[in-house]
C-alpha cells in the first residue's frame, strides 16, 4: 500500500521526550513521519526537512535517493548555470560531489537564501548533485500567512495526504531545563546543546518558531482531521505535558499520554 494513502499518520518530533520511543514500532499501525536529523536513528516512511544544511546532508548521504525525503525548496536547476551563479560567489561553499561531471543538475542554495536553525552555519552556499530516479520532493514552508517550522510543516503535510487521525508525538513545545529541547542539540546541522530554547508562543506570526499558531492553523483547516497531542505524562506533570490556551477551541484535537498511545497502538 502507498505509505502517503495510510490514514493514520504518526508525527514524530525531535523532542527529548521521544527519545526512547521505537519508530519502527507504530509502522504496522500506520505511516510513520519523522524530521531532519532523525534519518539517522531510523527510516521513517516519510522524512520532512526544510533548512538547508539539513536537507542536503540527507540528500548528499545517499538517504533521498532510497526513501521518500520531502527536502526544502529541492528545486534542481542544470549544473552548467550553476557554475556560472558560482563564479559570483565570495562566501564559504558546501559543494559534494567536488565533480559535478556525473550530473546534468544540481540544487543550489545560495548563502543569502540559505534556510537553517543553526546560527553558526549561516552564510555558507549549498551545491550537490542529484541522481535521476531518487526520492528527494520538494517542499516549502509557506503555508497562508505563515513560514512553518519543519515540525509544523510535517503536520501540515500529512493532512495534506489524506490522513484522517495525526498523533503528534515529540513536539515537546517547551522545555524542562529552558535549553534548546532537541535530541540532536550539539550534533551537526544544530545549535549547542546550552542553546536557550525558543518559546513557541513568539507573537510574531511568521517567526519560524512561532510553532503554537502554526499547529492550531493547521488544526483549523483540516476539520475533519482528528488530532492527537501526544505528551509523555498527564497535563501538569512536567512543563512540556501542556494544555495549550490557544488550541482550546479546537475540537478535532484531544490529548493523550505515552502510556494511552502505547495501549491503543502497543498493547503487548
């Protein structure tokens, strides 16, 4: 069966609380989604990755060219104009391969174009090769007046599939300790792992962190869209096991622990 016609969608975010949890355990049940860096623990079904250094990592590993990887703006132009655009650059460039002589397009982003949540990789221009017949689609973070997170985008893009029930699951929000709340903090393609966390409440509506507006408008376009917040433990356990304010009025979205995730899904 066609993985993106599975009605039920698993959204699997790179919070700390995920971080014990099996993704290959849910495939039976349905299509499992997963994000950035989370490709080298596991193959999910789909893997969403919107900022460039990410996206060609996972493309330049060979990841894309075998699973489905929907990567940010993975627009391929011919190689030949992208030599002549590099002969203008000044900056630091990431080019792999270092010849381009095996292939007739490459995807190309420039340093001021460049879409990342590591301020220290900022500035560099991204070159690498395609293959014919890989599984790299394009996707972009600009839904209504907002730019999604890779996260949200994830969400968003399940619904877009046809997915009846999504179980948002790692989408911790905030943090227990206020440092970045990420499993892959410090590794490479992010920020260190003392890095403050960014509130997803900022009220700038096209802040790319701005993740609880993001959520709800994603919630109330797809109103035949049951959702599920999945957090580790019941509502005010911890700071990340949350009812959010602003999701209140939302009544295609319930929220269930690990625990009633597992019984439904996991029983034994």
């Amino acid at each position: 069966m066609d993985k993106g016609e599975n009605m039920i969608h698993f959204c699997f975010g790179n919070g700390n609380s995920r971080k014990d949890l099996d993704l290959d355990e849910y495939k039976q049940h349905g299509t499992v989604v997963g994000c950035n860096a989370v490709y080298r623990d596991f193959t999910p079904d789909i893997l969403v990755a919107l900022d460039s250094p990410i996206g060609h990592e996972i493309y330049r590993c060979g990841y894309a060219h075998k699973n489905t990887s929907y990567l940010g703006y993975w627009t391929p132009i011919p190689t030949e104009v992208a030599e002549t655009i590099l002969d203008t650059e000044t900056g630091p460039v990431s080019l792999s391969p270092s010849d381009l002589g095996f292939t007739n397009q490459v995807v190309y982003h420039g340093a001021d174009g460049v879409f990342t949540f590591a301020k220290d990789v900022k500035g560099i221009t991204y070159i690498t090769g395609t293959v014919e017949g890989d599984k790299a689609k394009n996707i972009e973070p600009n839904i209504d007046e907002f730019a999604y997170a890779t996260g949200t985008r994830a969400i968003h893009l399940s619904c877009e599939l046809g997915a009846t029930e999504v179980y948002i699951i790692g989408y911790d929000l905030y943090s227990t300790d206020d440092k970045v709340n990420n499993i892959y903090a410090g590794t490479r393609c992010y920020s260190k792992e003392d890095t403050p966390f960014k509130r997803p409440d900022n009220p700038e509506k096209d802040d790319l962190h701005h993740w609880i507006k993001q959520h709800k408008n994603t919630f109330d376009t797809f109103k035949d869209t049951k959702f599920y917040k999945v957090n580790p433990n019941p509502i005010g356990t911890s700071p990340i096991d949350v009812e959010i304010e602003e999701w209140k009025d939302c009544e295609n979205l319930e929220y269930m622990t690990f625990a009633e995730l597992n019984n439904k899904f996991l029983p034994f």
